[in-house]
C-alpha cells in the first residue's frame, strides 16, 4: 500500500517549473471525482515522477479531468501515471491547449480515462503528445471521437516503444482521431452497430476509504492496478517476405497533408470504434515504423485504420497487421478519396471485413480498400509485402481499389479467398505487378443461395452455388493491368482460375491487360 494525498482545490502552476517526485511507486494524489488535480498555465512546467494522478473530475464546461496544460506549458510523466479521471467535455485525463506540450516517458501510463472527445487526451492545435520507453495509453473511452487521444489541426503525436490497448471511441478512432482540414468536422449520423465490447471504465475506488474531500487529508490507499502487458505471439508464421529491392515504377509526388501521427515499434491489440479502430485520419500523414497491430475492430471501416481526403497519407513499412476486423469495409486499412499509401516490407495476415468480405488494404478488401473517385484517385505502393489468409464467405479478397494506380512490387499475394477471390482492380484503377507471386488463391463454397447487393448502384442478385466467383488471383473490371516477371500459381476459381478480364465500360477509356516474362502455372 502506498499514500493517497487528497487535493481539496485544484493546483495552480502559474509561469513555474515544479519538479513533484515520490521515493517509491504507490503514491496518488486524488481529486476525489470532484475537481482537477493540477492546472499549468502561462508557460509553466510540471513533472511527475513515480506518482499516480487520479480521479479527477473536471466541471462540465471545462477540458483536462486531471490535468489542464495552457498557454504555452508542458507536463512531464517519468514514471508516472495518469489514471481514473473524467472531463464531461474534451481530454478526461490531460487536455493540451495551443503551445503546450505532453511527455509520456519511463514506463508512464495515461489509462480508465473517459471524455466526450479524447478519453485519455486532448491535444489542441498547435500542441503536441511524445510518448516512449514503454509507456501506454489503455482502457481510455470517448463517447465522441479520440478514445487515447485527439487531435486538432496544426497537433502532433510521436510514439515509440510504447503500447495502446482496448481505448474505444463510439465514434471514429479508438486510440487515436486526427482531422487535420480547417474548420469544424461535419458530425456523423451513426447507425446502432455492434462493436466487440469493451469493460467500461470505473471512476471509483474499488476498496479503501473513500474520497470525501473533508479536509486536506492523508491516508493509505491501494495502489491502482497495473495495465496489463499485451502478449503478440502470432497463432501462425507467415511466409518470408521476399529481399528483393524494390524498384517502382513511378514514385507518387502528390502533396500529402501536415505528419500528424508517427508511431515507431509500438503495439496497439483490443482497441475499437465505430470507425478506424486505432487511428482515424483526415487530411494528413499517418506513418507507422515496425510493430505489431493485432485484434483491433472497427463496427463500420478500418479495423487498423481510416484515412480521408485529398492530401490523407499513410506509410507503413516493417509492420504486422494481423487478426483485425472491420463491419463492412477495410479489415486492416480503409482509405477513401484522393489518399497515397506506401506499404513496404510488412505482414498483412487474416484480416477480415465481415460484410459483405470488403477487404483489408483498399477499399472492399479485407486487408486494404482504397476507394478514390474520378476527381481524386487515390494511389497504392505496396513494395517488398506479403499478403496472405485472408477468406470471406462472399465478394472480394484481400485488396479491393476503387480508381485507385497500384504498384505491386517484389511482393506475395497468397491464400486469399472469396466470390471475388484475387486482388479486385474496378472503376478505371491500374495495377502494375513486377516480380511478385499471386499463389493459392481461390474460391469458397457458399452453398445454395443468391448474394444480393444492399447498394442503389448495384441492384442485381447473383447465384453463389457450389465454388464460384471470378479470378482467382486477380479480378479486373474495366482496368488496365500489367504483369511483368510475375508468377500466377496454384489459383483456382469457378471462372478463370488465374485472371478475370472484364470491360463493359462505353467510355473510350477501355480496359487491357499486358503480360511480360509471366509464368502461369
């Protein structure tokens, strides 16, 4: 047991720089659900070393259920934590004001943290979040959007070696939302869907005296609980990805938004939303360097992430996504509008967007979906990847593209399966493959029933009896495709096992397909 130090009035750092230090883990400092523990204001500075801040409660109208940090000042965790707070507004645990600055180092923890936007933080324009050495955002929740955090236009967030964990949003983005375009976001109508549910946050003491502020007064209290340690041992190995250098073809030079959100070696398992269940981007760059992504969902699109707009980026590169789940599209990524993804040297294994089997990596795919239109198309880099097990009792595999030019390079395309089993290439997109292997994909068997589409655009019922569908490796609507030192092996299908070509189109824009040096077998 450790000492529970009772605030009977919010602490005010006005232009100073605190340094708060405990000699040993197991000291809280309580707000008694009552009241915020520290304000920093006017360029002052607070750090906390090996102490829990916790339940605080800010007033209705006001940020920061823990702690408020404005006008150009900043709060240091080393060791510390932040822990069982609530803001009926914006940031439960912290909220950051313009110029202000959070750091989250040494093992530090902001967790069971609840808001209407961003449970754990909110990081206003102009501010920053930089989290590292095993630090962690876990069990936060938001009502709106920003289960860990949220941020604003002009905001930034830097994590390394750090974890996040079951946050979930109502909303978009269980660990992380970032609407980087000016202005005010249009509110979303959001229909009744199931997510995987999550335990709700407890605000309260679960034993020990409880906190009535009475007076400045000391005691004994148990420590808080401990986050868990996620364990990421996959249930399976995937196949080496290839070591060719990858050279593409065409480097995308579109200008991108402002670098919102880097994530470097971290691990994000178990968060949710309604959309993007760890991040939910708009307008800007998200970049994600190694780690591990694993049993995220999304109850509609991106069960890793969402990205939106013209100028929405993603890079991902010596990443595994595994085992995540979206409701309708994007099982890993789901990207829409004029977005540039680059995806190298990363793991895309057994994602699934559970209706009706719309992809992972692109738009409709149950690794990646990427859906743009005839006014912005979205661009698609995958060097150096491996995409494989991804199986969906109807429509499209693995990648689903929208107007959408995709380089597939030196990569591996393997056991995915659906209707539409192969990586589906619809509405005037592009593929160009260069040394890369589509193996082992196929159909499934759907039984004896008609799979109709619940869309305007697509009124029609097709029959779905016995193995049936379209290109095994690859399906493609009204599209140019190119193959060049490629292998097609082991594919199977009800029509064309390897390759469906199809072109209704009457635009003069008419689809084709060139092979060079390609080994079908």
């Amino acid at each position: 047991a450790g000492e529970c130090i009772l605030a009977n009035r919010t602490l005010e750092i006005e232009g100073e720089a605190i340094v708060l230090s405990a000699n040993a883990p197991g000291v809280v400092v309580s707000g008694g659900q009552m009241r915020r523990v520290f304000q920093v204001s006017d360029g002052g500075s607070l750090a906390l070393h090996n102490l829990t801040v916790a339940y605080g409660g800010a007033n209705s109208t006001e940020d920061g259920g823990c702690v408020l940090v404005e006008n150009a000042s900043s709060l240091a965790l080393l060791g510390a934590s932040v822990q069982h707070c609530q803001a009926t507004a914006r940031g439960g645990a912290v909220a950051l004001s313009g110029g202000s600055s959070l750091t989250i180092l040494d093992g530090s923890s902001i967790g069971y943290s609840k808001a209407a936007d961003g449970g754990g933080v909110h990081v206003a324009s102009g501010a920053s979040v930089t989290a590292g050495s095993n630090s962690s955002f876990a069990h936060n929740s938001a009502t709106g959007n920003g289960g860990g955090v949220y941020l604003e236009f002009g905001a930034t967030l830097a994590m390394a070696a750090s974890e996040a964990h079951h946050n979930h949003a109502e909303g978009h983005g269980g660990l992380v939302y970032a609407s980087m375009s000016a202005g005010t976001p249009t509110p979303v109508a959001l229909p009744t869907v199931t997510v995987h549910p999550t335990a709700v946050p407890t605000f309260a003491p679960t034993s020990g005296p409880s906190l009535v502020p009475t007076a400045n007064l000391n005691f004994t209290a148990p420590r808080p609980s401990s986050l868990p340690t996620a364990t990421m041992a996959p249930s399976a190995t995937p196949t080496t990805v290839p070591t060719a250098t990858p050279v593409p073809t065409a480097t995308p030079t579109e200008a991108l938004g402002p670098a919102a959100i880097t994530m470097t070696d971290c691990v994000a398992t178990g968060n949710t939303a309604f959309g993007g269940a760890v991040f939910w981007i708009e307008a800007a760059l998200l970049t994600i360097n190694g780690g591990m992504y694993e049993h995220n969902a999304a109850a509609y699109h991106g069960g890793v992430a969402y990205v939106e707009g013209r100028g929405g980026g993603i890079n991902v590169n010596g990443t595994t996504m595994r085992a995540n789940t979206a409701g309708v599209y994007g099982g890993g990524i789901h990207a829409v509008g004029g977005v540039i993804a680059r995806i190298h040297a990363t793991v895309l294994y057994k994602n699934v967007a559970t209706w009706p089997g719309r992809g992972g990596v692109t738009p409709d795919g149950h690794s990646i979906c990427m859906k743009g239109d005839a006014a912005a198309r979205a661009r698609l880099v995958i060097t150096a990847t491996e995409i494989s097990w991804h199986q969906t009792v109807a429509f499209y595999g693995a990648v689903y593209m929208e107007h959408c030019d995709c380089d597939f390079i030196d990569s591996i395309y393997s056991f995915n399966g659906g209707w539409t089993a192969g990586f589906a290439v619809f509405s005037r997109s592009t593929l160009n493959a260069i040394r890369s292997t589509f193996k082992g994909n196929g159909g499934m068997h759907h039984g004896n029933r008609d799979f109709k589409f619940d869309e305007p655009d697509h009124p029609e019922s097709y029959p779905l009896s016995g193995l049936t569908g379209f290109g095994g490796a690859i399906g493609c609507d009204g599209c140019q495709l190119t193959m060049d030192d490629c292998v097609v092996d082991g594919n199977s299908m009800w029509y064309h096992a390897a390759v469906w070509l199809k072109d209704d189109s009457p635009d003069v824009n008419k689809g084709w397909a060139k092979f060079g040096n390609t080994l079908f077998k």
